[in-house]
C-alpha cells in the first residue's frame, strides 16, 4: 500500500506519522485521533512549560474574559468598588479588577501579549528561582495600586498591572534595544512611555499607564536603588511564610526558558542588547 508522510510540526518537536493514502472508514478515525491526541499532549506540555505564576495569572484573565464573553458574570460583578467590598463584604473585587481587560478586541489581545511576554520574562530573568519574592511583588504593587486607584477612581486596574511589569523589567534590562512597530528605535527603559505615548494616540487615559509607571517606579526604588545607596537597607522583605508556599529547592533540569535577549518577540518589542 502507497503511504505518504503527514509532518506534525510543533514548537518543541517534529513528528512524522505515516498515513496510508487508502484507509479504511475505521483507519481514518484513528489517525485523526492519534493526530489529535499528540496535539494535546504538545500543548499541555507547552502550557505546563510556562512559569507557575505567569501561568495562573494569565490563565485566570483568560478565563474571566471568556465567562464575561459567555455572559456567565458581567463587568459589574467584577470592577473595583471599596464601599462594596466593605459594607457589603464582595472582598473578590479586590482580585477580579485585576483580570478583566475589557471585550476580546485589539485592546485585549495588545494588553495580553505584554501581560504574557514581560511577566514571563521577569519570572525567568530577574525572579529565577525566586518565585516567592516574585508573588510578594505581585502582593505589594497590587496593594499600592488598590490603594492609588482609590484616588484615581479607576474600576479595573489590570492595565495599570501590565504596565507596572514592563516598567519594572525595563529597568532591570536597561542595555535591551527595542523596536516599535518598525518606527521607532529606543532603549528599553523608555518603552512604558513609549506605550503610554500609543496609548494616549489611540484616545485612551493616560492616568493607567502613569498609575503602573509610578506603583512600578516605587517597587524598583525600594528592591533595585535604595538598598545600594549610602545608609540604604532592604524595606521589603518576603514573608517567610510565602517562600515557604512558593519557593522551591530545585528546579526542572529540562526547562526552557523563554530567552530574555528577545523582550517583544513581536515587531514592536523586539530588540537586543547593546554589544551583543
């Protein structure tokens, strides 16, 4: 019987399967579902490859944008709102601001894939191995932010929350050069106001981009610059009882990190470090 190759190409393997040209009506089935079940397990094992905490984060605003899309919950039920998180005890909304985007639309999917890239990239640059002190980051900018948003009267903060990440991976990352879109060429402490910038064009407030560089700029001033000046100490400090939930001893030996030298892995992030 003739037999031709089907070639499965998947971003960490490549996999021939023959497939007969002449199948039997209970062949085909099985082909497809042989197909379909190297499929999965790819993806999950892709899945399962992202760092824990920018899998959960990620994944719960995935799936609160569906529910919302679904109309199983509505924004209302999620916005941030202090009198009824205090008189009427709705404490989720302390959380659920934070992971609603707005409707799936470009707006969405642009705060998305920087939510993704950088809080990634932070996890497996600078937070390697340190995953406690990466949810104690999470912990004290989402406190600040609460707190600034109160003045600010903004109802969802998740924007503000990507922004302070890039922000923060900025600094850390001072040399990266970055490319907007193939216009613009800079470094990449500039990109959170270059972002705010584009922003700003597409007729949309500037006071969450200025909220996420300011709770960012006070977290990379108390972590990154205080302790290194004269008479300057540590300020915050990781509860013993998070890195006790969060941090582990050893890490996988066949984990692939995502490369750092490639920050946007789209047109208007992708840069590379000076000298390089």
């Amino acid at each position: 019987m003739t037999e031709v190759e089907v070639v499965v190409d998947f971003p960490t393997a490549h996999k021939r399967i023959p497939v007969p040209l002449a199948m039997t009506c209970q062949e085909a089935p099985e082909a497809v579902s042989s197909v379909s079940k190297m499929a999965y397990q790819t993806l999950q094992q892709e899945y399962l490859q992202i760092p824990v905490v920018t899998r959960a984060y990620t994944t719960a605003c995935v799936l609160t944008t569906a529910a919302v899309q679904l109309e199983i919950i509505t924004p209302f039920q999620l916005y941030f709102n202090p009198d009824l998180i205090l008189k009427n005890y709705q404490v989720w909304r302390l959380f659920t601001n934070f992971l609603f985007f707005g409707p799936v639309g470009f707006n969405f999917l642009f705060n998305m894939i920087f939510l993704y890239r950088y809080c990634r990239m932070l996890e497996e640059g600078s937070f390697r191995g340190r995953t406690a002190d990466f949810v104690f980051m999470f912990l004290f900018g989402g406190l600040l932010m609460t707190i600034f948003g109160i003045f600010v009267s903004l109802v969802f903060l998740g924007q503000a929350f990507t922004i302070m990440l890039v922000y923060i991976w900025s600094r850390r990352n001072p040399n990266v050069r970055m490319n907007f879109f193939g216009l613009l060429n800079f470094q990449a402490p500039f990109l959170p106001w270059v972002l705010m910038g584009f922003s700003l064009l597409l007729g949309n407030s500037i006071i969450v981009d200025l909220l996420g560089i300011a709770v960012g700029h006070v977290y990379y001033f108390l972590e990154d610059v205080f302790p290194n000046q004269p008479g300057g100490g540590r300020w915050l400090r990781t509860p013993s009882i998070i890195k006790m939930l969060f941090d582990t001893p050893e890490e996988d030996a066949n984990y692939n990190p995502l490369p750092e030298d490639r920050p946007g892995g789209f047109a208007w992030g992708e840069g590379q470090r000076l000298g390089g």
